[in-house]
C-alpha cells in the first residue's frame, strides 16, 4: 500500500475471508464497521 501525508501511515494489515467483519477507526475517532463481502477486491493505485 502507497501512503503519504494526505492518507497517513498503514497501521496493520491480514487477510481475510467473505464471513469476517472490519471495524476502521480514524484518528479522529470515526467508526466504520462492514463486512469483507462488502469491500471491492479490485485494486487501484490512482489518489485523488
């Protein structure tokens, strides 16, 4: 994974599969729980 100053740094990384669940927090304490199903397997290395 590409990081810079905008995206910030990786914290961890594992695999997982379609039955997990992912729970992302920010920094500034914003909470995003979803299922792997959910999330694009489809790469990009584009940055807006």
């Amino acid at each position: 994974m590409q990081t810079s100053d905008r995206n910030g740094e990786l914290v961890g990384a594992i695999q997982l599969t379609e039955q997990h669940e992912i729970l992302l927090i920010s920094d500034q304490g914003t909470l995003v729980r979803t299922r792997a199903a959910e999330v694009s397997q489809v790469g990009r290395n584009t940055r807006a």
